[in-house]
C-alpha cells in the first residue's frame, strides 16, 4: 500500500489552484509539494496569437518587470504582433490611396463638365 502524505494547506479539494506533487526527500520521506498554476503567454489582440519577446508570467509578476522586458520597441508592441500591425499600415495606407484616387476622378469629372 502507498505511503499516505500529509497535505500543507487547509484546502483538501482537488482544485487548479490547489495542484500537489508528492516528492521523495533524501531522507526517504514523502511530502506534498503544492504547484503553482501555469503561466500562459500573452496574445495578440487582434488575432490571437502568442506575442514574441514577453515572457509567459502570471499577471502580479508582471508588476516586477522592467517597461523594457513588457513591451517591443514597435507601434502597438506588446499589445499586437508584428503581422497584424503590417496588416494595419497596409491596409490604412490603400484606403488612403483609395481616397486620393476617388478626389481625383471627382476633379476630372467636374472639369470635364466645365
């Protein structure tokens, strides 16, 4: 039969905040090692994905980084990737174009009535 452990919190339920890992000292001894809970990687907001160059921290760690080691040295950096900001500049630059384009045709169809 398993040798029986103690636990070290109050809490006996089977929780995510309350995960255990029983561990065998040198002395022979089992004791209850209570986990952490795992750290996810913060996504881009526009498409979900992991951002590159933040690290995967629970959200109180965070407080003890730098504003260096939080963001990237970019538009939008540490808030949305690197292809989704490219999507933005491209995409506001052809409705721009677009716009140039419509104030044009405009100009040339009031002249050509004139």
């Amino acid at each position: 039969m398993a040798q029986r452990v103690t636990l070290r919190k109050r809490q006996p339920y089977n929780t995510t905040s309350n995960r255990r890992r029983v561990v065998k000292t040198p002395g022979g001894k089992l004791v209850v090692h209570h986990l952490k809970k795992l750290a996810s990687s913060p996504k881009c907001g526009d498409c979900g994905d992991a951002l590159a160059g933040i690290p995967a921290l629970r959200p109180r760690q965070y407080a003890t980084l730098s504003k260096r080691q939080k963001t990237v040295n970019r538009a939008y950096g540490g808030s949305v990737c690197a292809t989704c900001v490219k999507q933005r500049i491209t995409r506001a630059f052809l409705i721009e174009e677009a716009t140039i384009v419509k104030r044009v045709l405009k100009a040339k169809a009031a002249a050509s009535k004139k």
